[in-house]
C-alpha cells in the first residue's frame, strides 16, 4: 500500500500501512514523535504526517548507525 500525502488515515490505517501495531501507534502519538488530529472521539493521522515519522525514523537510524 501507498501512503497518500493527502489522505487522512485512522489510527488503525496507519497501524496496518506501517505494520506496526495500534498501541505503538498510540505511543508516538503521546510522545509526540507522530502527530494526530482529534475530531470527536476519532483520532486522524495525515498522510504527509505518516511520511513525515517515516522519514525522521530512517533519519534516526541511520545517524544510530553511524554513530553520529
């Protein structure tokens, strides 16, 4: 699957497009390493928000990697 940079996702969306599970989902969302949107009791996830922790997540591990 192709995360669209304008598409907005569910959480469990998200969970299933980065194979991860909901609670880590959850997780980021609270540490504040993926944001999120709130409407109602619905939490949203942008796409360009998904690409965004990706991106920053490659970042981190290859600068682990380097020892940097």
């Amino acid at each position: 699957m192709e995360i669209k940079e304008t598409e907005v996702y569910t959480m469990d969306e998200a969970a299933k497009l980065l194979k991860i599970s909901k609670a880590t989902i959850q997780r980021r969302i609270q540490s504040g390493s993926l944001h999120s949107l709130k409407t109602g009791r619905i939490r949203r996830i942008r796409g360009k928000d998904l690409i965004a922790f990706i991106e920053n997540a490659v970042e981190m591990g290859t600068n682990k990697r380097s020892g940097y």
